[in-house]
C-alpha cells in the first residue's frame, strides 16, 4: 500500500525512489564518551530511533544523543537539512 503511494508521488512529481543508503556515506551510533555523543560531521542527518522524536539536520540536544543515529550524507546527492525536513 504504502509502496503504490511512493510510486504514485514520485511519478506526479518526476521523481524516482531513492533508498537512504545509496544517499548515506557512513554510519555513526553514539559515543558515551563524548559530551554530544557524535563528533562533527558536516551533512551530518540525525534519525531518532523513536517514533516520537524528529529527525534534524543538527545534533540532538543533551541528553538525547543515545536516541540517535548519525548519517554522514553524501553532499552531491542530498542535504541533511532537506532530508530532515523530508522525514
């Protein structure tokens, strides 16, 4: 159902399914260890792992680090404040 939906969309807007791994240069989960739980990575896009947080194109707050993961996105096909506003 939901993938007839995509397709739908993607083709009214000529648009083609993307899957977020082809867009993703590396994986970052959080570190204890340091004080926001990522280290500095531009393009960076932060995906909670809860349905009740939003994703964001910053990383999260104090506190908030573990519900996260980091995408290092790849700058040539996407921004991470675009794919933040997306999710």
């Amino acid at each position: 159902m939901v993938e007839k939906e995509i397709d739908s969309l993607c083709s009214q807007y000529g648009l083609k399914p993307t899957n977020l791994s082809d867009l993703t240069l590396k994986v970052n989960f959080p570190d204890p260890d340091m004080e926001h739980g990522f280290s500095a990575e531009e393009n960076s896009f932060y995906l909670s792992l809860y349905q009740e947080l939003n994703a964001a194109s910053s990383p999260p707050g104090e506190g908030y680090s573990s519900a996260y993961i980091q995408l290092v996105l790849d700058p040539e096909k996407v921004s991470s404040e675009y794919l933040a506003d997306f999710f």
